[in-house]
C-alpha cells in the first residue's frame, strides 16, 4: 500500500544534532539558511537547480487542511474502501480500522516539512524545531530539485501500480534521506563510517516507535512508512556507488520493490511480471504487494521476519482482487516466482500461515499452476458459499512495455 503524501518528520536530526533546542528561525533566515544548503544539496544529487527553489512557511493548521484535503486527492473513497477491504481480508488491518482517520494521523504527527509537486514549493511548517531545520531542509530541497527534472506526481501515478510506486517513492525519499544525512555531516565520508550507518537505521525505528500514533499503527503501516527513507537509503548508497555518473530516476528508475532489496536483480534488469485480471472480472478493486508488502505478511502470518524474508525471495510478481457478492468479499491473490522452488517454498509459507487465521463461515486455497511459463502460486479466501468457488478469476501475463 503506497502512501503518496510527500512528508517527512525528521527524527534523525536529533539522533545528531548539536546545541540548544527552539523553534524555528524567522523567514529570512530559513531562506538563507536554504541558499546556503543549495549548493551542497547540488553537489550530492550531480544536478543544479534550474530555478531558484520556491520556499514558504506555513502554520499547523495549514498544514492540516493540506494533509486532509492531499489525502483524499490521491486516496478517493472507492480507493480507500477497496485498500481497506483488501488489507482486511489479508489479515494486515483489525476491522475497525478508520485507514483514513490514521493515514492522517501519523502524517500530523510526523511532518516537520514536506515538498508540495503541485506548486513546486519546499514548505516548512512554522514552528518547527530549529534542531531539525538544517535536516529537513536539506531532505526537502531534494524533492525540489527531483522536481525540476521529473515529474514526481507522474512517478507515484496511482495507475502506474502500488509496488513500482513503492520503488519510486523509495529512490526519491532514499535520496533525500542521504543527502540531509550529508548536510548534518558535512565533513564525514559516510562510506568510511559504517558505525554511523549501523547505528543510524535502528535509532531511527527507536525514534518513530516513541511516536503513539506510529506505534499503535499496524505493522504494515509502520513498514511501508518507514521503508522509502531507510530501504530507499540503502539502494541510492548501492547506486552510487555502482554507477557514480548518474542519478537513479528518469531511465534509470527502478521498476520493482525487489529491485530496491536486491540491487543484483536491478543491475541485470529482472523486472516485474506484469499479472493482469481481465477487465470483466467484476472486481472491486485490484492492486499488487510487491515483494516488499509480501515479506511484511508473511512475517505478520508467521510471526517471524526472517521468514518472511525467505518466503518472498526470488518474487516475480503478482496482483490480487476483491470480489464482493450477496456472500461477502472474497480476495484472489496470483504470484508468480523465478523458480518452481520459490513457488513451493512460497506456498508452504504461506499455507502454514494463513491456516491459523481462518474465519468461520470462510475458506480458503493455497494451490500451484503454471502461468505463461512461469511457476505460480494462487491464494483464494471467500465465504464457503461464493459464487465465484466454481470459476474462480483468473489472471494473465501482461506483455513488456
């Protein structure tokens, strides 16, 4: 489940930053201290800003109407049921999640400044504690100069899927979490301190989980908030590092969360297998997890990471649905895998842990097929009288772009 809404709270400032806490400066001095950030911001994305960057102020209560009135731009109702009804039945959200009333939450609690695409402006929100500034400056005049040369509202298009989606807004905010590292420590080679970096991924977990709206949210929202910054991180340092004369969007943009975790499967361009339900399947709604989302329910299923970690290795791809009939909802979820190993194993995976879930007045099947050559593993989880048992919908291999 991508979330779209550009913030960021910048925990990590006061996991380095030195001196006396305080809110923010005056205007002026926020413009100045971005002019004097810009050509550091330059140096460590290899682009200079085509414009000068468009920065405001705003107070909380702004901030609030924008996060509210953001939220339902990019999440309309029917998406927001249909996300909220596929998690459900995944297991991955209680019933009486209000996702909206949450997704809103933890962006309140969270946002210090944010990059809004549609005016091109870096906002920082008045206040804001003068510890982080220098940080979420540094992390938000990224997104400004991305901004300049791609069109970020295009990379997280709704239709483009959740898991490419997901592997965009993970260079994005991956890079910008490097580059504001950098800013705080302008000196250091963080290459030669990998203490730092050790160090640096779980305070960050610590910090967020010290956040009561963040803490008490679903582990899969806590993962795929958290992931953009952290995972993202570690693929632009792989990047950089692999192609120094380049940056990681435009053509070079990865195309999968797998991409993202394994930077092997992106350097020898093993993208995604395209799965598509026909168009007359009647479903209400249709997404992907990725491998990402995949590892997380698996980890939640069995109550353990490191399995969820073996159970998604090797993904291809996939795209589930949500059915709904007099019965109730039903989800159909088709993967596709490297090898018919990966599948089994999958499968296994998968079928222990769903097992210890079922619902009165449900069933469910984990089974294997062969899917335009490739070694599938199809979930069904429906009302035992569902209309849809006899035949059930199927999915095909979509052809490469």
């Amino acid at each position: 489940m991508n979330l779209r809404v550009h913030t960021l709270g910048v925990l990590c400032a006061t996991l380095i930053a030195c001196g006396e806490r305080g809110e923010a400066q005056s205007d002026e001095a926020i413009r100045a201290l971005a002019d004097e950030l810009v050509p550091a911001v330059e140096d460590a994305v290899k682009l200079r800003f085509r414009d000068p960057p468009a920065i405001g102020v705003r107070s909380r209560d702004a901030v609030q109407a924008y996060l509210e009135a953001k939220l339902k731009s990019e999440l309309p109702p029917e998406v927001l049921e249909g996300i909220e009804v596929a998690y459900r039945l995944f297991g991955l959200m209680p019933d009486t999640l209000d996702l909206e009333a949450l997704l809103l939450g933890l962006y309140t609690e969270q946002v210090v400044g944010y990059f809004d695409p549609d005016s091109s402006t870096l906002y920082v929100v008045e206040g804001a504690d003068q510890a982080q500034l220098r940080m979420v400056l540094a992390h938000e005049l990224v997104h400004a100069l991305q901004g300049q040369y791609v069109s970020i509202g295009e990379l997280l298009d709704p239709d483009a899927g959740n898991d490419r989606r997901s592997a965009a807004q993970a260079v994005l905010e991956g890079q910008a979490t490097l580059v504001s590292l950098k800013a705080m420590l302008p000196d250091q080679d963080l290459d030669a301190m990998p203490e730092l970096w050790r160090n640096f991924r779980p305070a960050i977990k610590q910090q967020y989980e010290l956040m009561p709206v963040f803490s008490a949210a679903p582990v899969i929202l806590q993962e795929v908030l958290i992931f953009p910054y952290l995972g993202g991180a570690d693929f632009v340092r792989w990047f950089e590092r692999e192609y120094p004369d380049t940056v990681p969007f435009g053509p070079r943009l990865p195309r999968s969360t797998e991409q993202i975790l394994h930077p092997d499967r992106y350097r020898e361009g093993d993208d995604p297998v395209e799965l598509v339900f026909a168009e007359d399947a009647g479903a209400l709604f249709s997404d992907e997890l990725g491998e990402f989302e995949t590892r997380v329910l698996l980890g939640v299923l069995t109550g353990s990471e490191s399995m969820g970690r073996a159970g998604a290795m090797a993904w291809g791809g996939d795209q589930y649905a949500v059915f709904r009939d007099g019965e109730g909802d039903a989800l159909v979820w088709w993967s596709v895998w490297d090898t018919g190993q990966a599948a089994d194993r999958f499968a296994s995976v998968l079928e222990r842990g769903w097992a210890t879930r079922t619902r009165p007045g449900r069933r469910h099947v984990v089974d294997r097929h062969a899917l335009g050559g490739h070694a599938a593993v199809r979930l069904i989880d429906a009302p035992s009288a569902w209309q849809g048992w006899d035949d059930p919908p199927a999915v095909r291999v979509e052809s490469p772009d």
